[in-house]
C-alpha cells in the first residue's frame, strides 16, 4: 500500500499528465488544433519518463495497470522528441518546419508535431500488440 500512495503522490506532484491510460492523451491530438502548445506539453519527455518510471513503479507494487496505453503514449513522446531533436541538429528538418502551408499563415511545425504524435500513437498500438504497422 505504501508504494502505491508513493506512486500516486509522485504521479499528482512531480509528472503532472502521466495519469491514465494514455490513449485518450493521444486521441486529443486529432482535437488540438496545429500549433497548440498543449501538443508539446502533452508529448514531452518528462512525461515520457514519468509514464515509464510511474507505470513500472506501479506494476512493481501490485497495481494492475495494462501496458497498452503507456505504450501508446510513451511511443507518441519519442517520435515528438526524435522530431524535435532533428530540428534543433539539422538545418534541413529546421527549414522543412518553418516552412510556410499551402493554406494559410504561419509554419508546418504544429502540422508535423501532430502528425508526429498520430504516428508514433500507431506505432505504440502497434507494438503493444504485436502487429505490423501495414
């Protein structure tokens, strides 16, 4: 019992956004419009490490907790995180981002964010149950 509350506690205080399964997470992606920075925050690596940590520190104490929605989201966080990291280290993904859209102002980068976290959510369903992506 005192693990779980541990968890809990680390869940509510320290990885705000880590609660839950993970796959309504990713389902608000196809809501948020392009650009949103809830999309970014949704997907970040601390949440990514959160979901992890506090997923396996639940299981190691008895939680039963599925392995899908964790997957999902988690998958979602590195492919937006992989994106992130080419746009800060080559200039080409960098240009591709403030690329202006066909319709419409601004740039393309709340565009491929979101598409990001769509196909890393594929990916993560994918993985969790042994299924290839085609």
């Amino acid at each position: 019992p005192f693990g779980l509350t541990f968890t809990v506690l680390l869940t509510r205080t320290c990885f705000d956004g880590t609660a839950g399964s993970g796959i309504p997470l990713e389902m608000t992606a196809f809501i948020l419009a392009d650009g949103d920075p809830n999309l970014a925050r949704i997907f970040s690596a601390r949440i990514m490490v959160g979901k992890v940590a506090l997923t396996l520190l639940g299981q190691l104490c008895g939680a039963s907790s599925g392995r899908e929605g964790p997957t999902v989201q988690v998958a979602s966080s590195l492919l937006v995180l992989v994106l992130r990291c080419g746009e800060r280290l080559l200039p080409s993904v960098r240009r591709l981002l403030d690329a202006p859209p066909r319709h419409g102002s601004g740039t393309m980068r709340g565009v491929y964010l979101r598409d990001a976290a769509l196909i890393g959510g594929a990916a993560g369903v994918s993985g969790a149950f042994n299924t290839p992506l085609g």
